[in-house]
C-alpha cells in the first residue's frame, strides 16, 4: 500500500484519520482508512492501493463496466438512460463553451466513450478521449468508428493538442496526482479554454445520511473526495480559475442514494441486476421530491467550471 505524507490538494503534512470503509462493488473483505486534512478538509484515502494493482478491483462486481448488459431483459431501458445522460453531458458543454467544428474537445477518463460519440454527433467537432485502459471500447471499436481514443496519462499530451473544452465525468475523485494533472492540462490550454469537472461532493446529503456506505466512496477506486472550498483551492493552486460551482450535475443523485442503500443491504454487484429493475424503478419515482432541490442544496453531485487563469 502506499502511504502519502502530504494531502494531496494543498501538501499539508497535518491530517487525521476521518472514517474507515469497506471495499464497495466488490467481494473483498478490507477495509480502508480516508484520512482529512486539517488544512483544507480534503478526505483522502491512506494509504492507497498502488496503481499497479487497482486494476484488481474492476472486476465482474463493477457495474460501471458491466453496463447496460448487467440488467438483463431490460438492458434496452438503461441503454436509453446513457444515451440521455450523455445529451445531458453534451447540453452542459454548450452551456460554458460555444464550439465550432474546429473546436476540440478533450475527455479525461473517457471510459466507454459513448459522450465522446455524442459530441461528434451533436456538435460535429474534433475529440479526443484518453484513459488508463482501452477496457471501455476494446470489444466494440465498430461502435466508435471516426474518436480518436488513446491509452495515455494527461502528462502524456502533446503540448500542441490545444483543446477547446476539457471534460472530467467523475475523473477527479479518482486521480492520484490531481495538482500534477490539472497543471499538465493548463500547460496545454489555450486562454479560453473551458474545463467542466462533474465529481462525489463531500457536503451532501446523501454523504450525511449513508456515513461509511455512501457509494461516494467508492473504496478504494476513490482516492480524493472533495467539498467546494478544497475543489476551488486545488485548481487555483493548479493554474486555473473557477467560473462557478453548481450543486448538481448531470448524473442523476438518485443513482448515489440506491447504491448507497445497496451497499447498505449487502448487495451482490456481480449478480443479473434485472431481479432489482422495478425496486430501482419505484425508488427513483418516490425520489422526485427530493430531486427537485438539488439546485439549492448538493444530493451528492457538484459540477466546477474553470479556465485557465492568465500567467
């Protein structure tokens, strides 16, 4: 395992241990210890997996991966709901940034890149998606046919690449070196560029209410779980200034609250999910009323918009 000695938002070396959890969508029996720094309040975890064997923890039981496939007979329903999300993810770009067919915009952590395709559908520009793996898109490259997607680090990027937008969809939490990445990134922006960051946020609800279960976590695939104060310190001490931070994002926070409930109950991830789709179905239902706050108080989501700050 390894240790850090220094927070990885604002390097102080003085912080305590906040909470010990589980490991989440997945059949491991450890636990882990999310240490908070007494500086910023970044909550952390310590020590961390090393990066050589993360990939030990996306296995059968992480549904992320498993995708629409993992419900079964109503595979089509959730299909439908990615493609929405992604509409979604494409709308809040427009929103911050208005592109040409010249602009380029560059996807951190890109996954299956399924936004990437709706971009060049919806706004017909250039894109790039990078990840540690090319485990999103291997078994279907038909399906992404004209994305330039690599399996690179951002220290990897050309100088000259120059995007236009720059997405993180819940990358963040997950970086080990988030001050070395996000300067990396300015390195090779231009003055108006946009970066759009969607992340867990700490403060919310649905962290009050689920304590060590909240699926925010994420153990141990998250090593950073930020608040805005600490999210708004990291980038500016990284060369970027934020426009905004908005309590939501484009997921959906119920999303959050059921796999935290699942969590809860002992769920097996690895399990045919069609035997949970109506449970999740009137969950999400008798959830609206809350859902319809979330832009006066954070669920679980936050969104941070950021350009780079002029040297």
């Amino acid at each position: 395992m390894d240790q850090l000695t220094q927070c990885p938002a604002c390097n102080s070396t003085a912080f305590d241990s906040f909470i010990t959890t589980a490991a989440q969508m997945h059949t491991s029996k450890e636990s882990f210890n999310f240490d908070q720094c007494s500086n910023c309040q970044l909550v952390f975890l310590n020590p961390r997996v090393p990066l050589d064997q993360l990939k030990n923890y996306y296995t059968t039981h992480y549904l992320p991966y498993r995708g629409s496939e993992a419900w079964g007979k109503y595979e089509r329903f959730v299909k439908d709901s990615q493609q929405k999300l992604d509409l979604k993810r494409v709308e809040r770009v427009k929103e911050w940034h208005k592109t040409t067919p010249e602009s380029l915009i560059l996807d951190i952590g890109c996954g299956k890149p399924t936004f990437l395709k709706a971009c060049k559908t919806e706004l017909a520009c250039n894109t790039l998606g990078i990840d540690f793996s090319d485990e999103g898109w291997k078994d279907s490259t038909e399906n992404y046919e004209g994305l330039d997607l690599q399996v690179a680090e951002i220290k990897d990027l050309p100088l000259d690449v120059k995007p236009d937008v720059i997405t993180m969809w819940h990358y963040l939490e997950h970086d080990y070196t988030p001050q070395e990445n996000l300067k990396s990134l300015k390195s090779i922006s231009k003055p108006s560029t946009t970066l759009i960051i969607e992340i867990p946020n700490f403060d919310s609800s649905s962290r009050k209410e689920f304590g060590a279960h909240w699926a925010g976590w994420h153990t141990p695939r998250h090593t950073s779980l930020f608040s805005p104060n600490n999210v708004e310190q990291l980038l500016n001490n990284s060369g970027w200034k934020v426009s905004k931070i908005l309590t939501y994002g484009t997921m959906d926070p119920y999303l959050l609250y059921w796999m935290s409930r699942m969590e809860q109950q002992g769920i097996a991830w690895n399990k045919n999910m069609e035997d949970e789709f109506w449970a999740f179905t009137r969950g999400m239902i008798a959830f609206l009323p809350k859902k319809w706050k979330e832009k006066k108080t954070s669920l679980g989501i936050m969104t941070v918009i950021a350009t780079p700050i002029e040297n």
